[in-house]
C-alpha cells in the first residue's frame, strides 16, 4: 500500500500515512483533525525482493 506525505494548512504538521489511493483525499491531520492538506510530494521507496539492488543519485545531486 502507498504512503503519502502531507502538511496541515491549520496547523503545519508534516506526516506521512499509508492508504489506498482512492482513500487518500480522506486524510486528516493526526495533530488537529484538519482535512485542509496539502500533499507533499517526496522521493519514492521501492522496496524488492532480496536481490539488494537499488539506485544511487549522483553524487552532488538534489537527490543524495
């Protein structure tokens, strides 16, 4: 199942919950119960089997 990261328009709690993605608009802030989200979007984690491959970013990337 996906994760998805958000932040609260109320009050600026940055988390993260797993969830389908027909459920996600369904979200609310575990800090104060707010539905007013916006979602963050973030790197993703594929996680495999126990071949160990991966993918390394550059070195000096935005992403390393």
């Amino acid at each position: 199942m996906p994760t998805y990261d958000f932040r609260c328009q109320e009050c600026g709690e940055r988390f993260t919950v797993k969830m389908s993605w027909q459920e996600k608009d369904k979200a609310t802030c575990p800090a104060c119960g707010s539905r007013k989200l916006q979602q963050l979007f973030t790197g993703i984690t594929i996680l495999g089997g126990s071949s160990g491959g991966g993918c390394a970013a550059p070195s000096g990337s935005r992403f390393s």
